[in-house]
C-alpha cells in the first residue's frame, strides 16, 4: 500500500539543458555512494545528453523534480526501456538532494511517474532495483506501491555487479 496522503506536492517538469547544474549537483560522493560513486564531467555531460534526448526517442522520459510552491527544483526521477528477463520493462530511478531528503518528495515523485507511466500505456511492469544496502530507497519503493520480487544481481554502472532488490509495479492494475 502506498503513501499517497503523506506526500509533499511535486511537479514533474521534462529534463531541459538548464537543469545540467541539478545534475552535477545530484553526482556528488553523498548522492551517488549506492551507484559506483560519481560520473567523470565527460560522463555526466553525456548522461545529461540522454536526459534531454529520451522523450524524442520514445523509450522514456527523464524529469526534474520541482517542489512546490517554492518551485525548487530538488532531484531526478524518470522511466526508461530495458530488456529484463525476456521482456521490455521500464526501468525507474530517482535523487533527492540530500537536504530534502526524509521529507517524502521521493515518492510523491515516485507516484507522480508512475501515473505517467501508466497514461502512455507503452510496458505493463516498471521495475526499480535499489541496492539491497540502501534502506531509504528501498523504503521509497514499498511506500509507492512497489511490490517486492526478489534480490537479483544488477549491473551498474557497467562492468560493476552489484546485489539489489527488484521491485515492481503493474500498470495494468488500478491504483
């Protein structure tokens, strides 16, 4: 079950070339220690590239996530295609700056892509795979209606194996 009434409201604005700031500020050590640590500039110019580039491609989108009604723009969150065993799947990530973390803007922000998702009508499931060591992203996803599936080995960022738990979401339930 998830939290729908305890969540701060958010919007969802598409990833633009301003929010490249947001995005290194999201590399940081503290922000990225579950995910093989920061990106080289290289890296995280490329990766923003993706970001902007995605909703053209049809195979995803990519959003700042704005808090309101300050308008602060605070993380990232977006969905995006990947073959998982045997079937198309959209995969989910997100980040919350850290002084605007614990305050459930990761899964209104959850919620509110999930709801996306669902509109396009592209995959039935959206997977997530936190870090089976990292507590609070794991939360986000029992909070926002994820259902757990098992641990699994993931590899991210290339070349590095790391030990997640697989949660899903099926689009073709209501909600």
């Amino acid at each position: 079950m998830s939290e729908r009434g305890n969540t701060p409201p958010v919007r969802l604005d598409p990833w633009a070339e301003t929010d490249l700031d947001l995005l290194r500020r999201i590399n940081a050590p503290e922000m990225t220690e579950h995910l093989g640590g920061p990106e080289t500039e290289e890296k995280l110019l490329d990766r923003h590239r993706r970001y902007v580039d995605i909703a053209g491609k049809g195979t995803g989108h990519m959003f700042s996530i704005v808090l309101l009604p300050e308008l602060q723009r605070v993380g990232s969150i977006g969905y995006w295609e990947r073959a998982w065993r045997g079937e198309t799947v959209y995969e989910t990530g997100w980040s919350v700056l850290p002084e605007f973390q614990g305050r459930g803007i990761a899964v209104a922000a959850a919620l509110a892509v999930l709801a996306r998702a669902r509109a396009e009508r592209g995959h039935r499931y959206v997977h997530a795979y936190p870090s089976v060591d990292h507590p609070a992203s794991n939360a986000i996803c029992r909070k926002a209606g994820f259902r757990f599936v098992a641990e699994c080995d993931f590899e991210y960022p290339p070349g590095n194996v790391m030990k997640c738990n697989d949660w899903r979401v099926d689009l073709a339930e209501e909600t």
